[in-house]
C-alpha cells in the first residue's frame, strides 16, 4: 500500500481522469456547484475503505486534521453524508471500469457472506431497512461461517478465482435461495468454463442449467462423497475455496464492511458499492498479491 498522502493524490487523480473522459457519469444536482468537488467527496470515501477506518465522521474529522492541505474545503460530516449517498453509483462504475482492464478468468466462484443491520435482540417489528421492491428487506437469516442468527441482509459476490477481483454482485435477502443468487450473478460477463461454490448452491437442476451454458459447477464434497474422492482433489477443493473466504475478509474485516455503520438501507448501498470499488483498486492497481 502506498504511504497514505501517495494514496490520496493517487485515487484523485485517477478518479478525476474517469470523470473527465466519461467513464464515471455524476448526475446534475440542483443548486450552486459545491466547494468540494465530487472527485474529491469520492477520493476521500475511497480512501477510507482502503484503510479500513469504521467511522465516516472519525476518518473526516482525521482528513481536516492531517490532510488539510489536500482537501482544504470538506464539507460537514452530515452534508458529505448526504453527498455521498447521492453518488453511489459513481462507485460502481468506477469498479466496472477497472475491472474491465483485465480479462474474466475462465475459472470464477460465488458465495454470499451475512451483512447484519442489527442485533437480533433489538428487533421490535417493521422497521426502515427496506431496499427497492417489496422483496428486499431486512430479515433473520443463519449465517453459516459463524454459527449464528442475525438480523440484515447478505452480501453476494461472484470473483475471478485467481485474482479474486469482483465481477458482480448483489445485496440479497438474509434467507435466499442461493442457486437463484448464483444465476442472477452469471448473468453478468462471459459465462466461466468452472464456477466454484460451497455446498449452499449444490443442486441437479442448478449444475445442469449451468452446464447447458459450458460452465462445470464445483462444490465440496459431502461427508458421504469424502470417502470415495481423492485426498488430492479434496485438498485442492479447499484451497480454492479459501480463495472466496480471502475475498470475503478482505471486503468486510480489512475494509470494515461487517462493521459498516449505516442506518439505511440506501446508507448501507451506498458503503458496500464504496467498499467493493476500493476493494476492485486494491485488486487491480495497487499490487497486492
């Protein structure tokens, strides 16, 4: 990682080239044109994912301090708030377009990781965690990697396999049928000659479905088909799979989406498109292994 004044001058200045030559479209707000401007509004979000720093008004409150002289003219943490959120989809085509700077791995995997909104104890009943669509709200799921109940959504991603970068992805309810997520994911990019999965997205018609579409689907082994397949295959089974986990850590342990804050459903939109776009830089720009 670059020291950090090396990072923002870095991000800005890639950011504000996208948006000179198109690739990242703002749309036309009312009102006169703010003093801190939207490349540099984006920079600072961007930034703070890749450092992994949990509070929005922490990490502003720390540029004003320390950065002054890059970002002399920040706005209030509530009206950066409000500008942020309104530039959500400035991060996903800035993840799109590095993304497309390389070519999809003809081997890709699919998962989904929880994304509590809530602890399950304060849940009283309806509630504003309500997405677009009658379908999309928060709802009581079990989230396997830990053993426990909670009370959100889940996060769906689908990742070349090598070098792990994020190719599509999706907030899902907390209870949702896995399979579905998985195709809705393939829709995006060439369909991949393997996609790995974990045992969630095992099912006849699904693999065969994705078969028709020249994609093998791989899952774990179950205990009952252990005893029969190569100590090999397993062993190479589950490094490939940690590969997903790796992802998964990185997007909400490193760059502190699990903690992420937001107390709507368009504030919590809004930092995992943020999060994935650090995540697709620090994938493809920044040289991490």
């Amino acid at each position: 990682m670059l020291p950090t004044e090396d990072l923002f001058v870095y991000v800005y200045v890639l950011i504000h080239d996208l948006i000179g030559a198109g690739a990242i479209a703002i749309p036309a707000r009312p009102g006169p044109e703010p003093a801190c401007s939207d490349a540099e509004l984006l920079t600072v979000a961007m930034v703070r994912h890749l450092l992994g720093r949990r509070s929005e008004a922490g990490f502003l409150a720390e540029v004003a301090r320390d950065w002054a002289h890059l970002f002399p003219r920040l706005p209030h943490q509530s009206e950066a708030n409000r500008r942020i959120r309104w530039l959500w989809g400035a991060f996903e085509q800035f993840r799109v377009t590095l993304a497309a700077r390389l070519p999809d791995d003809d081997c890709q995997q699919a998962g989904t990781s929880a994304l509590p909104v809530k602890h399950t104890s304060r849940v009283r009943g309806p509630d504003q965690w309500t997405g677009p669509g009658n379908d999309l709200a928060a709802r009581f799921g079990r989230d396997a990697a830990h053993a426990e109940w909670f009370y959100g959504f889940r996060l769906a991603i689908k990742t070349d396999l090598g070098s792990r970068i994020v190719r599509a992805w999706s907030i899902v309810p907390a209870a949702v049928n896995e399979r579905e997520v998985a195709e809705d994911l393939l829709q995006a990019g060439p369909p991949p000659r393997d996609l790995l999965c974990d045992k969630g997205f095992n099912g006849k018609a699904f693999a065969a479905g994705q078969a028709a579409r020249g994609t093998a689907v791989l899952v774990p082994p179950a205990k009952n088909q252990r005893a029969s397949m190569p100590a090999i295959l397993q062993k190479v089974i589950a490094q490939w799979r940690n590969r997903i986990e790796a992802s998964f850590g990185e997007i909400t342990d490193l760059m502190g989406l699990a903690r992420h804050g937001a107390h709507t459903f368009w504030g919590l939109l809004t930092r995992t498109a943020a999060t994935i776009a650090a995540h697709t830089l620090l994938r493809t720009c920044l040289a991490v292994a």
